[in-house]
C-alpha cells in the first residue's frame, strides 16, 4: 500500500510515448533500416515503382484482349502493306525494286516467321501489276488502316479518353500514317543500300575492316532504328490530342516496344526449338502459328509501350498535388526536427 498523499502508479493504458533519443533511433534503425540505395529509388512509394504498378495492371486489364486483336490484324494487314508498298514503289523505282520492300521487313522478323511470310509476299506482290497492283494497295490502305485504328484505340483506353473526331477524319488521318510508313521503309531501304555499297568499298581498299563490320550486322541495325522512328511517330500521332504535347512523352513506350521487338526476333527462334513441338500439334499450319505468336507478342508489348506513356504522364493537376505533398512532408520533417531538438 502506497503511503499517504501518494497513489500507485497505475499502469499505462496508451501508447508509449514518443522517445526520440540518440539511443532510440540507433536502435530503430537497428530493427527497420531505412531504405538506402536502389530501394530508396525503386521501392513502394517511390515514382519508379507507382508508374511500374501502373503499367503492370494496365496490361493485366487490357494486354491479352489488345495482344489477340493486334496479332489478328496484324496477319490480315501484312499482305495488304506489302500490296500497298509494292504500288508506291512502282511509282518512283523499277518494278524490280518491288521485292526489296518485302525484304527489309523481313529483317525485323523472326527467320522462322519470315520463312513463313518471305514466299507468300513475294508470290502476291509479283502476281499484280499496272491497275490491279494500284486496286490491291487501296484495299491495303483500307486494311493497314484498321490496325492502326486498333493501335489507337489501345491508346485511348490507356490515357482514358474518347474519341473526339468524326469516324472519316481519323482514318483520312491514318491513311497519311500508312503513307508515310511506307515512306519510311523506302528510307530504311536506302539506308541499307548504301552501307552495302560502303561495305563493297571497304572490302576493297580496307579489308581489315570487313570483319568488324560483319560483327556489327548494320544491316540489321538499320532496320531496328527505323522500326523505333516509325514506332515513336505512331505513338505522337495516334496519342489523344490532349496528350500530345511535349509535357507527356512518348520516346519511352517506343524504346520498350522496340527493345521488346528486337528481343523476340532474337529468341523465338531458340526458344521455339528448345521448348514447343508446333509441328506434332498444327501440322503444316504450324510456320503460321508461329508467325500468330510472334505478332502477339508484338502486340502485348505495344500495350505495355502504350500503358508505360500514360503511366509517365503526369497531368498539371496531379502536379500541383506532388508538390503540395512533397510540402507537407518537408512540413513534417521540420516539425519532427524542431521536437527533437525541444526533447533534447
């Protein structure tokens, strides 16, 4: 019993409180260390691991209904575009040159998948001439064209939009896309012509040379830098108009489909001979399912490329309420110094 005028100490029922010692925060940093090095940068909480989460659900919502439907039109388009490229070929080069449209596309393909696809474009482009070569690439425009519809429509419902102009406008609109892929391609044909004609020079006169440029395979780099121009110049044309400023970019969801692109081109082929046996399950149709594999993982990887841009774009309002958070928290920290020093 507690002497007079004096009580029991009753025992706390509250949290304990706030120890801010020297002793107290070695020892809590003992128990939870703080987030140092690549934790602080790419751990919950931080930009890098809110825009993965992002893109993370973005294709877990939409990735394998988009991959399916690009890789659909994909194969239906790819035909009608060589139509289509042949047609604008002949216009400005000899009818002869029309083979090598199918070739540099080729180069971005899987060797399995260009096997498949390499014969038959060559067996359609060949087959038309004069006006039924120019009847082949409108249908080919109308048909490119619903791929890149479906292109823009991933990225709409990546940045939440809708459409905001008349059906006829969009597809006029895309159909100056489609010309100026082809365009591209004529570039990116140009481009391999004349390193061919460096390389026959260089094999001339300085021969020492020639094995290091075999190792490089600039024939093959070419096409990747093209495939990342034309995929960056999709992306600023069909990003909703409102997100197309300079404010959101669009450099980073190109780079990742091209780097996704370059990838799967590179290990379908090992993949396919290590792993599946499509020839015991589709018979001879087995070279087109391969080729429907290939464009479907182009597909989900061009709604991640999509998903990523509207991941990075931070919106004025969302801005103004980083900065009023980043505030409160340096309010917070302040006041938690202040106290420590109060304490001490």
């Amino acid at each position: 019993m507690a002497p007079p005028g004096l009580h029991e100490e009753e025992p706390h029922s509250g949290p304990p409180p706030a120890d801010y010692s020297p002793e107290a925060r070695a020892q809590a940093a003992r128990m939870a260390p703080a987030r140092t090095g690549l934790s602080r940068h790419v751990g919950p909480g931080t930009r890098f691991f809110e825009v993965l989460k992002r893109v993370v659900i973005g294709c877990f919502n939409d990735g394998m209904i988009h991959a399916g439907n690009l890789a659909y039109m994909s194969v239906l388009a790819i035909f009608p575009f060589f139509i289509l490229a042949a047609a604008v070929f002949s216009t400005l080069w000899a009818d002869a040159d029309r083979a090598s449209t199918i070739t540099t596309l080729l180069l971005t393909l899987p060797p399995v998948v260009a096997e498949v696809i390499g014969p038959v474009a060559r067996n359609v482009v060949e087959s038309r001439s004069g006006w039924l070569l120019w009847i082949g690439g409108a249908v080919g425009l109308w048909t490119v064209g619903s791929l890149i519809e479906t292109i823009r429509d991933i990225l709409r419902r990546a940045y939440g939009t809708r459409p905001t102009q008349a059906f006829w406008k969009y597809r006029l609109f895309t159909s100056g896309i489609i010309i100026g892929a082809v365009l591209l391609l004529m570039l990116s044909l140009i481009a391999q012509v004349l390193i061919g004609a460096a390389q026959e020079v260089i094999a001339a006169y300085i021969p020492e040379l020639t094995r290091m440029l075999g190792q490089l395979q600039l024939s093959r780099i070419i096409p990747a830098i093209g495939l990342y121009a034309s995929l960056f110049l999709l992306f600023v044309s069909l990003t909703p108009a409102k997100y197309r400023t300079k404010r959101y970019p669009k450099w980073p969801g190109a780079l990742l489909v091209t780097v996704w692109w370059v990838l799967v081109t590179v290990a379908l082929p090992p993949v396919l001979r290590s792993l599946f046996t499509y020839d015991l399950t589709y018979g001879s149709l087995a070279g087109f399912m391969i080729a429907l594999f290939f464009f479907w993982l182009v597909g989900l990887g061009m709604v991640a490329g999509a998903e990523l841009n509207a991941a990075l774009a931070e919106t004025p309002e969302e801005a103004r309420n980083r900065i009023g958070l980043a505030d409160d928290r340096a309010r917070r920290e302040a006041a938690k110094l202040d106290e420590e020093d109060t304490i001490a």
